[in-house]
C-alpha cells in the first residue's frame, strides 16, 4: 500500500506507522507531564488553574511544534 507522496514504482510507504506512534506517545507524555506540573504548581502556590492552562499550552505546543520539525526535516535518499 503506497500514498500519494511515495515516488512512482516504489512499494514501501513514505511514512513509517511507529514513528507517527512515537509521535503521538511523546505528545501525550507531554501534555500529561506539564499538565501535572501544572497542576502541581497551582497547589504550591493556591492560584487558580493558571498554571496548569500554562503547563497544558506549553507540553502542548512545543511538542506539536518539535514534532512538526520531526517530520518536516528532509530523509536521506534511500
């Protein structure tokens, strides 16, 4: 099963499914991680769930970010 973006002949997918796995394990470590981080700083410091929207937004969007750098960079020809 080839994908739009395999080059002509090829029968090996462009896209590996345990990379996009990895992807998708490390977004939600993240997310998981600054949100508990989060959630632990707003019962340090008795604030409102400040912290934690900060942690979430963070984990968030430096992963999606990281793993859109991940799968942008060029692959060395096969």
């Amino acid at each position: 099963m080839t994908s739009k973006l395999d080059p002509p002949g090829s029968t090996e997918p462009d896209v590996n499914p345990m990379r996009v796995a990895g992807l998708g394990v490390q977004f939600a470590a993240a997310l998981i991680g600054f949100g508990y981080l989060g959630q632990w700083l707003d019962g340090r410091f008795n604030s409102a769930p400040i912290f934690l929207m900060i942690g979430v937004f963070f984990g968030g969007g430096g992963t999606f970010y990281l793993s859109y750098r991940r799968l942008m960079a060029p692959r060395p020809p096969k």
